[in-house]
C-alpha cells in the first residue's frame, strides 16, 4: 500500500498540501471548509474543479517519515501562508 503526499489546488488557484497513509482515490484532504468557503461566492460554489496532484509516492516509508515530509511540502510551497494555501499548521512565519 502506498503512502503519499499530494497538493489539492482550487480554481483560486490556493492550495493545500497533505498525507494519505492509505492512498485513496476519494480523499482530498482535511482542511478546514469554512475557511475556504469564505473565498468563494455561492455562485462559484455551485461549480467548480479541483486537481489532486500526487507530489509523493512511497510504499516502504514510516508514518513518521510521512508526516515529515508533508511538513517539508508545506514549507516548500508555502502552503501555510494563507494567500497561497489553507494549511493551518506549521504556522506561516514571513
């Protein structure tokens, strides 16, 4: 079973960088809704596309080792700063 990273980007073109330990073709992530609902009017919440990139795949990697290195994604995409991404955590630090 694979392990990955992936980086969801909305149509405002924010992002949000994650982990899914069991790598399901569903699950887009944990961020917290009301604050990206907050960026979208009703009318483009009625249709709108999202992409799920997989930025890392590995099989034989720790929860650990993932949890590491979806920190180390945030940080390089700066997924934390809230007018690029929704990641809440680490916090952004300018």
């Amino acid at each position: 079973m694979y392990k990955v990273i992936y980086k969801i980007t909305y149509p405002n073109g924010k992002i949000y960088i994650g982990k899914d330990l069991v790598d399901s073709i569903n699950y887009f992530g944990s961020a917290d809704s009301k604050i990206i609902a907050k960026d979208f009017t009703r009318e483009q919440r009625k249709d709108f596309t999202i992409r799920k990139e997989i930025l890392f795949e590995a099989e034989n990697v720790t929860d650990q080792e993932i949890n590491q290195m979806e920190v180390e994604f945030i940080k390089q995409y700066q997924s934390n700063n809230p007018s690029i991404g929704y990641n809440q955590w680490p916090k952004f630090k300018a």
